[in-house]
C-alpha cells in the first residue's frame, strides 16, 4: 500500500510502499499497539506510519556527533 506521511521532524511529505493492509491500519488507529497490529512491518516502516519519519531523516536527525 502507498502511503503518505507529513514528517513530525521536518514537515516534509513523503511517500512509502509499505506492505500493510487496510485490515492492519484500521487496527492500529482503533488503538491496537502498531507492532502488535502490523508484525509483519520492519521498526523504519512502523515509525513512518507513526510519525512521517524516514530512514534517512532519522539518522540525520538523531546521529549523535559527541
């Protein structure tokens, strides 16, 4: 499924193919724990579903230089 996030971070809209039902989204937004709802997903996709945030925005977000 294509999905869509605005970033909590930056605000930037992005997209992602995620392997995810609507069966699944609709568990999660009913309150069900994201990684009880959608096992199948890696800890990068459950988060963009969360959040907006991707991969390379996290990391360069949240590296810690010190």
């Amino acid at each position: 499924m294509i999905i869509t996030r605005q970033s909590i971070l930056s605000k930037k809209i992005s997209t992602m193919d995620i392997d995810v039902s609507h069966e699944q989204i609709a568990l999660w937004e009913g309150g069900m724990l994201i990684q009880n709802a959608m096992p199948n997903l890696c800890e990068d996709e459950r988060e963009f579903i969360m959040t907006g945030i991707t991969p390379d925005e996290w990391d360069a977000h949240m590296c810690d230089d010190g």
